[in-house]
C-alpha cells in the first residue's frame, strides 16, 4: 500500500490547503456517502483507500479512474477529521 510519502499521497495532501485547492482547482472528500455522491456526478479524478475501506465499500471501487491502496497513516494525513474512514478521493 501506498504510504504518506508516496508521491500520489504528497500531491493530494495539498489540496488540504486553500492555496493548493485553488492552483489545482480541485478538492477532496472523505468517506463513503460523500465518495458515492462524487462518482455519482463523475467527478472523481482519484480514489485512496486503505484495505478496510475497500472491503466495506467493494462498490465504490469501479468508478475511479484511478484507484490508490494506502496504509491506515496515509489515509490519515489525507484527512482532516478526528476518526478517519480509509476512503478520499480528489
């Protein structure tokens, strides 16, 4: 899996800042319903999940583009929650 230096995970943490959502002109969302909404409008550009995720939301998997595995750390550093849930996309 995909850790909090893999480069894909890198770029996706700046548009946790203001600056970086506005210079990419993209932002993230975090867990399964806002997931489901996103693809549901094919606006997904990339999928992180880490292996737990996956296995609770298989469905969500098949929509993405592209579809990044990262460990538990990873997906924490993607989120700016308390208790994260293992699924963000761009």
């Amino acid at each position: 899996p995909g850790t909090e230096r893999t480069p894909r995970v890198v770029a996706a943490r700046k548009l946790l800042r203001r600056a970086g959502r506005d210079r990419a002109g993209r932002f993230l969302v975090e867990g399964a319903q806002a997931v489901r909404e996103a693809l549901a409008h094919g606006v997904v550009h990339e999928l992180f999940v880490t292996d737990e995720a996956a296995a609770r939301h298989p469905d969500l998997l098949d929509g993405p583009d592209r579809v990044t595995v990262v460990d538990a750390r990873a997906a924490a550093s993607l989120s700016d929650t308390v208790t994260p849930q293992g699924i963000v996309a761009v």
